[in-house]
C-alpha cells in the first residue's frame, strides 16, 4: 500500500480474496473492502496506525466485491522503507481464518451452553436432595405417628384374642384377628420404612458381636419354614467346613437373610429348590450366595431393585404366568438388604439370565462381607434425633408387652373406676388394689410397682400427701405416679404436678386412653433410665 492508502500492488491470492482483478484495485483505496473485526475503527484509522508501526496486527473483514461471504482475515502489516526506484510503503499480509474463527465461534457457544447446563444441573443436583431430605424426613415422621396408634391396635386386639374367645360372636373375633394380623403387617412396613430412612439418611446403628453366619441363616431358614413347607420349596445349604465367624450385627444380618430367603420363596415355583451357600473368598471376606430357581430377573432391571420402593412389574403376573406363587411386596426388602451389607463394609449384587417366557432362569444374589465389619460411616450420635431415640422406645414398647408384666398400683375408693381399669388392663399389667392412703404406701413400699395410679381423694391421708411421701422416700422415688382426676380445673391440675406427680388421667377414661397413658409413662422412665 501507499503510505496515502492506496493499493501498490496486489497479489493474485489477495485479488481472489478480493474477488477484483488486481489492475481494477492497483490505485485505489481499500476502505470499502475491509473493516475491523468487533472493533470500533475505521479503515482509516487502523491504517494509519499501521503506518505509523503502532499496531501491527488485528483481525479484519474483507467484504468481497460483488460478493455476499465475508472472509475473516487475520491481518499483519509491516513498512517497507522505499529507495530512488520506490517510495515508501507498507506491506499488508491477509491470512484467511474464517473457518478456524467459525470453529472457534461454535465451541464457545458450546462451552457456554456446557457451563449453563452445569449451573443447571447443580441447581436441580440441590433441589433433588432438599427433597430427598424431605421424602425421608416425612418418612420418619409419618411412619412415628404410626407406631402409637398402632401399639393401641395390637394392644387392645390382642387382649381380645387372648380373653374374650368365648364371650364374643365367631365372626367378630374372626375380624378381630384379622385386624390383629394386618397390625402386625403394618407394624413390619412401618420398621422397614423407618429402616429406610435411616439408611438414607446415614442413621443406621450397629451394635456388633462375634456370630456363626451358617447358624444365623439356618435360625432364618427354620423361622421360614411354614412357607416353604407349604410351597413344598426346600433349602440346600452349602457352608464352609470351619470358621465362619463374622463381627457384626446379628439383627441386622437375620434381616438380610430372611429378605433375601422369603424373596426366593416368593419368586419361585412351588417344589423348587433355593441354594444357600457360605464360604469365604479369600483371606478377608465372606462369600454368600443365595441362588434361586425362580422367575429370574431381566438384566436392565438388576440394578434398580436395590433402590426403595422399587418393584418390577406386578404381582399378579407373577401370580397368574406360572400359577400356584406370588410374588409382591413392598419394593422395600432389597434396598434395606443393601444398606446393611454395605453399613457393614460389604457389596451386594444379582446374576440373572433374565426372565423367560415359560421357563425358570432364577437369580442368584452374591454378598461378600469383611470377616470384621468396616464401619462405613460415623455412629455420630448428634445425628440421632429424638424422634430416632422416641422410635426406639416404641421398639421397646412393642417388646415391653411381651416381657414380664409391669405392675400397676391402684389407690382409688372408687371400686367401680377401679374394676373398670383392672379389665382393660388385666392381659397386659399385674395389678393391685389400695382403697385407703395408708394401705396404698405400705403396698407401694412392698412391691415397688412400676406404676402408681390414684385419686386424690382418699379416706386418711389424702392423694396430694401419699404422692409427696413417695417422692421422698429412696425405694419410691422414681415410681411414676398419675392421679385419677374428676376434671381439669386447673388448681387441681397443679396441685397433682406441685406434690411430683407425673400426670393425671381425667376421669371418666377410656379403656384406650387409659393404656396410652400407662405406655407413655412407662417410656418415659425407661428413656429416664437409658439416658442416665
Ligand atoms: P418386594 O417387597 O417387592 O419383594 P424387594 O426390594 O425385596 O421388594 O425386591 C424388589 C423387586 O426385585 C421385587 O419387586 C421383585 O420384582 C424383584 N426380586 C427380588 N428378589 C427376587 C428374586 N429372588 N427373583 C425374582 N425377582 C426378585
């Protein structure tokens, strides 16, 4: 170029860039043809910097003549001094690199679609957690809230069962029973749903000892057996001569292996066979193996069984394909399997040809566990919330019954109340009488009741009296004491708290209200105790 910004010469590479014959350009100047890329200068200006050396590269576009494709160029300069022949110039190279900027241009709109999605995807990865947290948070409470009504249920049914046989028509006690096993049944769903969630949220307590795996998976077999004898379905079990000591937890272990038995049994064809075996794999781990000859599962549904709730397709076509089993449950078994192998420092996992038309493929689970549980995670007890400590306490309660009965002192006058009390009562607590004050304490000094119920009201000594000796005495302090109480006027409420009593129970009472009480005070000084 000129130094006044006119073409010199021109190559034959840049007039076919230009798209003009090289004589049609030579003299003239470029401006028309070229502008700066994203930038805000002129022709003019670019050149003169150019010119005067303090710019010597930029990326440009020349718009061809009489042509619509823009070319990008990536454009360097530098001046040639002139001599007698020539004047000074400046000499401008164009490198086309429109195909490389359009490459460039695509993979930055796709880093920038990338980095979207990611934020995207981080934001959702939160949002799928706070309600994880929520589904397993309103898991436990739910399944809680379901413990008391249900320990009322079991409780009052089985006192029926247990007493009223020949007082009550067949067909009542016949629906009482079924209400007695689907108590039962929801009382299993609510632990495994608690279970559930106290894997998904971490909760899950060990409490580890030295166990034979062959014996704990026989005591499991044995406890199926009125299944499997009915199905005519039978177990081989094959386990390694020797040592199959496991430091673990037995309860836990029991609840693997009845899941994964009564899975078998509820996936197999009656007269069939499930194989158990136990040996070890190598010098540090255990091997089982629990192979059926069952309906087998299809191979891109082996990873999903292991997640909660999830069942492959339904009962009734395990019913009705290949009649006389069924199969169906909860979706829960396996997950619960899952988290207990793996709380344990173990893996889980299932081979399967897959399901078949008419024929019976079977699975085959595999566990291998460390001859020592590897803790997989912290048995922090900050992480144990009181609803966790208050479901364990409902355990209790539930075992509570069929422990040895807890005696239940009454100090009433009032025969009727009493009688009353006594029959709800009697199936599931020892009880004794008192109808004086004076009677009551030397009965409570003698047996040391777990319970003390009175009124206020006695002949003698009255209520308020008996209570504030009780609690000051060493053998009769912790006794929980509520008072039988004719209404809820409030002085009467807080002079049964002001002498230390625990509670009072409004009367008239039902039989119901009457029992919860009872449990609930009796919890109570139990957790008082554990928590010591
Ligand atoms: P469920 O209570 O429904 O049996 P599980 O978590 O124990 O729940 O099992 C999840 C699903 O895995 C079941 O619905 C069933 O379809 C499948 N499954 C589990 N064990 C077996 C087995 N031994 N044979 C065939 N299918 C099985």
């Amino acid at each position: 170029m000129r130094t006044d910004g006119t073409v010199y010469y021109l190559n034959a590479c840049a007039s076919q860039m230009f798209n003009i014959p090289a004589s049609q350009l030579e003299g003239k100047p470029i401006c028309s043809y070229v502008s700066e890329v994203n930038g805000e200068r002129s022709w003019e200006e670019i050149f003169t910097l150019m010119l005067k050396q303090e710019l010597c590269k930029t990326n440009v576009i020349i718009h061809p003549h009489e042509n619509n494709e823009d070319i990008i160029c990536e454009l360097s300069s530098f001046f040639v001094p002139g001599n007698k022949d020539y004047p000074d110039s400046l000499a401008l190279i164009f490198r086309n690199i429109t195909q490389q900027t359009r490459i460039d241009e695509q993979i930055e709109k796709k880093n920038l679609e990338m980095a979207k999605m990611n934020s995207e995807l981080i934001r959702s990865n939160a949002e799928l957690k706070r309600v994880s947290e929520m589904k397993s948070n309103f898991l436990s409470i739910a399944s809680h809230e379901l413990k008391t009504p249900l320990t009322s249920i079991k409780g009052y049914s089985d006192i029926i069962i247990d007493n009223m046989k020949e007082k009550i028509d067949s067909g009542v006690y016949r629906m009482i029973e079924s209400i007695n096993r689907a108590a039962d049944r929801l009382h299993r769903v609510v632990n495994n749903i608690l279970d559930v969630t106290r894997i998904e949220q971490k909760r899950l307590r060990l409490k580890p000892e030295m166990i034979d795996l062959g014996v704990v998976a026989k005591d499991c077999i044995d406890e199926l057996s009125q299944f499997s004898l009915k199905r005519g379905i039978t177990f081989n079990c094959t386990f390694d001569k020797g040592d199959l000591q496991f430091y673990g937890d037995k309860m836990k272990m029991q609840q693997v292996f009845t899941n994964l038995f009564s899975n078998a049994l509820k996936y197999s064809p009656d007269g069939s066979v499930v194989e158990v075996s136990i040996g070890k794999q190598n010098q540090k781990r255990f091997h089982i193996i629990v192979r059926d000859h069952g309906i087998g599962i299809d191979k891109s549904e082996q990873k999903n069984i292991f997640d909660a709730f999830y069942e492959v397709g339904s009962a009734t076509r395990h019913s009705t394909d290949f009649s006389k089993f069924m199969g169906g449950g909860t979706g829960l078994g396996l997950s619960i399997v899952k988290g207990i192998v793996e709380r344990h420092g173990g893996k889980i996992w299932v081979e399967s040809e897959g399901v078949k038309e008419n024929s019976f493929p079977g699975s085959e689970f595999h566990i291998t566990l460390p001859f020592k549980a590897e803790i997989s995670w912290d048995d922090d007890e900050t992480k144990f919330s009181s609803i966790e400590k208050e479901d364990e306490l409902n355990e209790q309660e539930i075992s509570l019954q069929t422990e040895v009965k807890p005696t239940i002192l009454f100090i009433d006058s009032d025969r009727e109340a009493v009688e009353i009390a006594r029959m709800v009562l009697e199936n599931a607590f020892e009880t004794i009488v008192a109808e004086s004050g004076e009677v009551g304490l030397s009965l409570a000094f003698q047996h040391h009741p777990s319970l003390i119920l009175m009124d206020s009201y006695l002949p003698g000594i009255d209520g308020y009296r008996v209570c504030r000796i009780l609690r000051s005495q060493d053998e009769t302090r912790d006794i929980p004491v509520a008072f039988f109480s004719a209404g809820t006027q409030n002085d009467e409420i807080q002079k049964c708290f002001a002498c230390g009593a625990d509670d009072f129970i409004v009367k008239p009472f039902s039989g119901r209200e009457l029992v919860d009480k009872i449990w609930r005070l009796l919890m109570k000084k139990k957790e008082e105790e554990t928590f010591k």
